[in-house]
C-alpha cells in the first residue's frame, strides 16, 4: 500500500454509503468489488512494464481527497465566459471536480433519439437497466474510477438517428480548500446505424492542484459510426489518468482523437475491441511537452475477428526537460484473418533535454493479414530549416514554421471546424509561431 491507497480505503469505507446508487445492491455490490480489485491490483509502479518509462510516485504519495466534502473556492461563481475551454456546441455538459453543474451545461435541445443522462441520476434506475453498464476492468485506475465515481455523463443514440452537430463534456478541475481527485466518467452507447460525435476535453482553472482519474467507455453496435476527441490541457500543478475503452461491432466505425498538452505527469491509455466482421477505428493522437511535463500513451488495438482494419497516428513534440512516451501494441487474435493494421509513431525533440520514448508492438497469431507499424525521433529537417532561412526568414520563425507543420496535420483531419480552428491556435501558441500568417502573406 502508499499514501493515496491508504487514504482512499479509509474515504471510501466512510462514504461508500453516500455515493449515488449506494441503495441499489448491484450497484453497492459493483462498488465494493471494483474497489476490492483497485486493492489487489495495486497503484502501478516502474516494475511493471507498462509503467517503466511513467513514475507516479508524486501522485501515489498525495493526500487527496476523492469522495466526501465538495467545496470549492469559487466554482459557484463561474460562467461558462470563465470556463478554461472554449463552448463549441449548443449541447455542452460541464463537470465541475467530477459533478455535474447544470447553471452551467445546455442539454434541453437535444433531438429525439438522443439522450444524455448523468451518472448520479443513471445509477439510480433499476438494476436490470443499469447492469450492461457495470463494466469491471482489470487495471487499477480504471477499477477505481468504478468504485468511487459519483457523476458523469451517459450518451445514448437511438438506432438510426445520425446527429451530426457535436456533443461536449467538459470536466473542469476547480480550486479547492484541499487538493482533490477527481473521477470524471463518459459513457457513449451508440445503437445500430446511429451517428454521433462527443468532444471529451479536460482542463483545470488557474491555481487548482487537483488530479483527475478519467474513464470513458465507447460501444458502436452494428453499422454505427461515432466521431470522439478528447483534449486535456490541465495546468502544470495537476496530473491526469485517462483511460479510453472502445468496442466495435460488424460494420461499425470510431474515430477517436486524444491531443494532451497539459498537466504535471499525464498518462492515457487507448483500447480498441473490433468484435464484429467489417469494424474499423481510427486512433489519432497529439502530445507536446514542454518544461516539467510528462505525457505518456499507450494505445492497444486488439483484432478480434477478421475482416477488421484499424489505422493509428501519433505524434509527439518536447521542449525544454519534458518527456513523452508512446507504446503502441497491435493484438491479432488467432484465425483473425483478412484484417489491416497501420500505426505510425512519429516525434520531434526540440532541445537537447528533452525525450521521448516510443515502442510500437505486434503480437499477431493469424497468417493472412496485412500489418505495418514505424516509428521516428528525431530532430528539425535540416534542408528544410536551410531553406526557409535562405528565404531571409529568421532562426526562431523557421523552426515555429516547422515545428506547426509537424503537429498540424493531426488537427487538420479534426472534422468538427471550431474544434479544428481551435486546436491550430493552441498548437501555434506552443510552437510560438507567431510569424507565420505574416510569413504565408510573403507567399
């Protein structure tokens, strides 16, 4: 055991009866048993080998506070104007340290077919009902997360309905008298045929020194396609675990989107079940560390079945000391045949300090199959960096010119315009490129 496990047993035998759904004994029941397995589980370590390059020790020696007294310093006077993420949707749902805030969030014009439910409401409903959602999960923060989770959001979409305007969930880690960590959920069942896209961003307000232990849980049936971008841009005193489950069913798509810029130490994990013949994922990603700052992905794409394709992006950029690290692994199950599997990992150090860490993985145990996977670190193209120089454009432009060419392309697939146009600033603000509109002007 360490410090936040200790803590966290202690809060969550006191509070376990205050937690919404605790009258409901399947919901009790699936609380204590996912506790009991974050337990035996126990808080990761460098000795595992998923961990060895991510050393949380600065988060499992916390004293949080994870269930019991809410109170913030000043979230009930928040506006959405003050909020650390722009709106870009009419359908917003926003979570303060995991609660839902409803002077806030705008949900009462959703059309039929499409529903977004709280956690705390929804773990009130029959158990019959709830069951199907009562996943367990065995790695620690995502077992956690199922134990001590008091509120979030279910998204449900009919079948047939494709609604093509965006839905945003927006968790926000506020100031608190003492630091918090909080457990934000998203779950997002898409029915037969159906179409939906969620934006999932995280972000905390200047002076919070809260964590976050996300978990969001993805299930495209027959036929259904399902857009989903997650952002996190906590500040440089919170850390954030994020962990992404994906189930695909015959015929049917996502396309998910992580871009990590923030937050102390950073960790997401993206998971991928194609379970259904004719299912395909896309998994796109973006990190840039700078100073302080440790971001690290891990991706896994299991092919269940045949016929499945799947198609994976990274790219990583540090600055100054900060690191990132990418794994990415790709599962063929046995008789999985026909499936395609593409996965490029591709990152940029920008000083001497900096470093990155990244290794791709096949594990495949079928032979017809069509399986590809790269990987780079490297440093500014040099001929290209001659070349805007001898344009007469000064040192620091060019590699902010560079440097966005790089990051851009990720954002640029990003479908949803205001969220693009809004990931092209922030990645201009961290390439400090600010020339480079005057520079396009030159032609």
């Amino acid at each position: 055991m360490n410090l936040l496990s200790d803590q966290l047993a202690e809060q969550f035998q006191q509070h376990a009866g205050t937690l919404p759904g605790a009258g409901k004994p399947r919901v009790a029941d699936f609380r204590r048993e996912a506790f009991t397995r974050f337990e035996k589980i126990g808080m990761p370590t460098l000795r595992q080998e998923d961990w060895k390059y991510t050393d949380i020790r600065p988060l499992r020696e916390s004293n949080y506070i994870a269930l019991g007294d809410h109170e913030s310093v000043a979230s009930n006077k928040l506006t959405q104007a003050d909020l650390p993420f722009p709106i870009l949707s009419s359908h917003v749902a926003v979570f303060l340290d995991g609660i839902f805030n409803s002077d806030l969030s705008s949900l009462d014009t959703l059309p039929w077919g499409v529903t977004c439910t709280t956690i705390a409401d929804f773990l009130q409903r029959d158990g019959d009902e709830v069951a199907p959602f009562l996943n367990q999960f065995d790695t620690a923060f995502p077992a956690l997360n199922c134990a001590l989770v008091e509120d979030g959001m279910l998204v449900q979409v009919a079948a047939g309905v494709n609604f093509n305007e965006p839905i945003q969930a927006l968790y926000v880690n506020t100031v608190s008298p003492g630091a918090r960590l909080n457990s934000a959920r998203l779950i997002i069942s898409a029915s037969a045929n159906s179409e939906v896209t969620i934006i999932e961003s995280h972000a905390s307000v200047a002076g919070s020194t809260n964590a976050t232990n996300a978990l969001t849980e993805i299930n495209a049936e027959t036929g259904a396609n399902v857009s989903h971008y997650r952002i996190q841009i906590d500040n440089a005193s919170c850390h954030h675990i994020g962990n992404v489950y994906v189930a695909v069913a015959n015929d049917a798509s996502v396309n998910t989107y992580s871009f990590a810029f923030g937050g102390a130490i950073t960790r997401i994990d993206v998971n991928a079940d194609l379970i259904g013949r004719g299912a395909h994922v896309t998994m796109n990603g973006l990190f840039m560390v700078n100073d302080g700052q440790h971001i690290d992905h891990h991706t896994r794409v299991r092919h269940r079945v045949g016929e499945t394709t799947s198609s994976e992006n990274y790219k990583g950029i540090a600055d100054g000391n900060g690191r990132g690290v990418f794994n990415g692994k790709i599962l063929v199950e046995q008789d999985a045949q026909k499936i395609e599997a593409l996965q490029s990992s591709k990152n940029l150090l920008l000083s001497d300090n900096a470093e990155i860490d990244t290794k791709p993985e096949l594990e495949i145990y079928a032979d017809d199959v069509k399986c590809a996977h790269g990987a780079t670190v490297g440093q500014l193209d040099e001929d290209a960096f001659f070349y805007l120089r001898s344009r007469g454009i000064d040192e620091q432009t060019a590699r902010s010119i560079l440097t966005f060419a790089f990051a851009a392309d990720i954002a640029a697939s990003v479908t949803v315009a205001p969220l693009r146009e809004w990931l092209e600033r922030i990645i201009m603000t961290r390439t400090h490129a600010a020339g480079i509109n005057e520079i396009d002007d030159r032609g």
